[in-house]
C-alpha cells in the first residue's frame, strides 16, 4: 500500500468516526426525548480499481421496528377507547347511586315505601301525609338529576368529538406538511431523521384518536389508513367534518340528523364506534353520544314511566278517571306512551296533593279524584298506594330482564346493568394496557440504551486514535524521506 493510500484510508477512518461520535452525541442527549429514535451510522467499504480506499459514510438510519410500531399505536387506540367508556360507566353509576345512599335512586324509592308505610298507621297525620309528598318530589328529583348527568355526558362527549376531529385534522396536515420537508431535505442532501421523529409523534398522536396503520411510500413517504378502512393520507390528507352542538336533549339523535355526524371531504360516513373512524377515542366518543348515553336514557325513562302507572291505576285509586294522573305525572299531566323519550326529566309530583301549589294533603289518603275529604281514619288507598310501589310488575318499555319487578328491583337491574358494563369495560382497559405496555417495551429496545452508547464511544474513540495515529506514521515517513 502506497503512502498516499495509507493517508486517505485513515482520513476517511477519521471523517467516519467523528460522524459517529456526533451520532452517539445525539442519541445520549435524546434518551428522553419522546418520539427520537436511535440513530445509527451506516458505512460501507470504498474501492477503487479494486483497491480499498478507506470507508464511506451512507448516511444515518432510525432504529424503528416498524411492525411493533403499528401493533402499539392500535393498542394505543384500544386503551384510551376502553377508558373513556369505563369512565362514563362510573359516573352514570355513581349518579344511580348504591342502595344503602339515601340519595340515591334506589334509597328515594325506600324512602316513598317507608313513608306510605308510616302515613298508613296514622292516616290523619298531616305530618306523615306530607312525609309522603316529600319523599316523592325526592325521587321525582333523583331522577331529574340523573337525566341531567346522563345529558352532560352526551353534550361533554359531543364537545370530545369536535376536538378530536381538530386535533386529527391538523395532525393530518402536519404528517403532510413534513412529508414534504423530508423529501426536500433530502434533495438537498441533508439529514431529515429530525423531521421523521416529529411525523412519528403527530401519528402516534393520531393513532390515540383513530387506529391506523402506517405505510411505506417511496422517497421515505408515509400514507395512513384507518383499520376501518378510510384513507387518512395518501398524497394529501382528508379534511374530517363535523358540527358541534351547543346543547342536547333526550330526543335529539343521529338518526333524526338533530346531531352531528361525521364527513371524509364532505360526504358523509357511518358515524358509529363501528365506522371507519371507529376504535380510538372518537369511537368512544361518538359511542357515548349515540348509544351509550341514549340506552341508558332510555332505561330510566322506562322506569319514570312504570312508576306514573303503578299510581294512576284506577284499580289502585278508584277515584281517578281515565287518562287522570296519579301520584305521579308527565310535568303534571298523564303520560302519553308516544312522548316516553325524556320522561325521567318531566317526572312530577301531582300538584293536587301538594298544598304548596294549592292542593290538599287529604287527596293522598282519600284519592285523587275525590270531591271532599272522607274519613281521617280510612288507610286504605295509604296501603294500596305502598302495595302498587311494591307488587311485581313487567315494565311495558325498556331492556329489563322481562320478569315482574317491584319498583325498587328495577331500579336495582339498572344498576347491575350499569355495574357489569363498567366492569366489562374496565377488564377491556386492563387488557388493553396490559397489551400496550408490552408492546411500548418491546419498542423501547430499540431505543437509546445509554451505556451501550457510552461502550460505543469507546470504541470509536479508539478508531479515531489509530487513524490519527496512522496519519501521524505516514507524516514520519514523509519527512524522512524529504531528508534523504
């Protein structure tokens, strides 16, 4: 090998390992850089005439296991999906409220039950009679209230799907936006692993929203797709569209149009948890909106109405007349089974019985039809009206069991209802985290291990001595040859 061969392989040995050492820089001071990847210097043997020449620096690579990569933005996808719905199931949970809380649901309908029990052992008690109008206006009240949370989920959920839908957009164009800068950084011969770190975190951030799937292009390009099967990026992003709503009520759904859906470049798409935006955190949401949420309203409306029927059962109040309210009514009228939807919002007490809006405590023991008072001491409708809260009955709308219930075995289905889905949903965000911290684990193998980069170090320190210290030879050798 000829000095000046000597000379510019160990040039080119010096140029490789000061690269290197700037990679391992890089990749020591970014261990905690969410969304870095490990870079690694890729060089190759340089010939020329068939004669090595030293080696040649190809360029820098990211360490990412694309395949692990995919596999945890879709369990990315499936954790945050279960959590928000177990999240709404314990809350409409808690609203319901345990049997033993007074005020709850269930402790309301105790609390009516132990009341006409009270009033019927002393019928002339204006006491106990309005210990009864109490506890009714009581559970009228609990089921306002739960109407009214069950709403709240509906309209934070909606407001959920409009930023979702922003963030998702804009992710969009950003992924777009620095597919474009890598292809330029490229041409001009510069680095864009900076750039691809930055693209890999908007769609780590898309994947939480939608699940997708990430596809190589040429020219270090990258299209997105939706496991749904939507196209998300090809070329140019999609624009999603939808409309906020500024307050929902129990009547307004997707089906009627009354709330927004969701468009892919303006036309319309099946905008359910099973569409093909599905699976992340907007299907979650859009779930709780639109089936979640109303099923639940539903239920309950179900057992507004079971309740206004037991009272105005003529056989239990003689003294009612056909279409007359009970005890209970639809906001002070009777119910009119085309008009269920937001029942539990309007559920009241009779206004007759209640003498702070001009009725008379009397109409409880004495019916609610009756003309005059009768006697102080007659218990009977008392015990009839506590017999109808208590006797089994199949409610006529609503996803119960379908065996008879008592009223306060129907509230307690709805609660195992609400409880075994706020469980399943839970076990389904364990599984999912369980499934996303391995797979994260698994992706962080191929991330900065900063001793192995410090053993690395090491090793190019010493490549970088031999090489200087070959140049150093040859640089000797040339000056005893000018001094011959």
């Amino acid at each position: 090998m000829s000095i000046s061969n000597a000379m510019i392989n160990a040039l080119s040995g010096l140029g490789a390992a000061s690269r290197s050492a700037d990679v391992i820089a890089a990749n020591v001071a970014n261990a905690l850089t969410q969304g870095y990847a490990r870079r690694e210097l890729q060089v190759s043997a340089r010939t020329l005439g068939g004669n090595g020449t030293g080696v040649r620096v190809d360029g820098v690579a990211r360490a990412v296991n694309q395949a692990v990569l995919n596999d945890k933005r879709l369990a990315d996808a499936e954790s945050a999906a279960a959590s928000h719905r177990s999240r709404f199931q314990l809350r409409i949970e808690t609203a319901i409220g345990q049997p033993g809380d007074g005020r709850s649901l269930g402790g309301r309908i105790a609390a009516l039950e132990a009341a006409f029990t009270q009033a019927s052992s002393r019928p002339d008690s204006e006491a106990r009679l309005t210990g009864i109008v109490t506890s009714a206006q009581g559970l009228a009240g609990a089921f306002h209230v739960l109407q009214s949370e069950i709403q709240t989920a509906r309209m934070e959920a909606d407001a959920a799907i409009a930023r979702q839908v922003t963030l998702l957009n804009d992710s969009l164009a950003g992924v777009d936006r620095l597919n474009a800068q890598i292809i330029a950084e490229r041409a001009s011969g510069r680095d864009p692993s900076a750039l691809m770190d930055e693209r890999q975190a908007l769609v780590d951030r898309i994947a939480e929203i939608v699940p997708l799937r990430e596809i190589a292009r040429d020219r270090e390009q990258i299209a997105l797709f939706t496991t749904g099967g939507a196209m998300l990026l090809e070329g140019s992003p999609v624009k999603v569209g939808f409309a906020q709503m500024g307050v929902i009520t129990p009547d307004m759904n997707l089906t009627s149009g009354s709330v927004s859906g969701l468009t892919l470049n303006g036309a319309a798409i099946v905008s359910t948890d099973e569409g093909v935006l599905g699976g992340g955190a907007l299907g979650a949401a859009l779930a709780i909106r639109d089936e979640l949420a109303p099923a639940l309203q539903a239920q309950i409306d179900a057992m507004a109405r079971n309740l206004i029927e037991r009272f105005s059962n003529p056989a239990v109040d003689a003294t009612l007349l056909p279409g007359q309210p009970g005890l209970l009514t639809d906001a002070g009228a009777g119910f009119d089974v085309v008009n269920e939807v937001g029942l539990a919002g309007r559920i009241a007490v009779s206004a007759v019985v209640d003498p702070m809006q001009g009725g008379a405590l009397w109409r409880l023991r004495d019916g609610i039809g009756a003309m005059a008072p009768g006697e102080v001491g007659d218990a009977r409708r008392l015990i009839a009206l506590s017999d109808a809260l208590s006797a089994p009955q199949v409610p006529a709308s609503g996803a119960f069991i379908g065996a008879a219930r008592s009223a306060a075995g129907l509230v307690a289905d709805i609660l195992s209802q609400v409880a075994s889905a706020r469980q399943g949903e839970e076990a389904r965000a364990s599984h999912a985290t369980a499934v996303q911290e391995a797979l994260t684990a698994q992706h962080l193998e191929n991330g900065v291990d900063s001793d192995a980069e410090l053993q690395r170090l090491l090793l190019v320190e010493e490549a970088f001595a031999a090489n200087a210290r070959v140049i150093q030879t040859m640089d000797e050798l040339l000056q005893q040859i000018i001094r011959l």
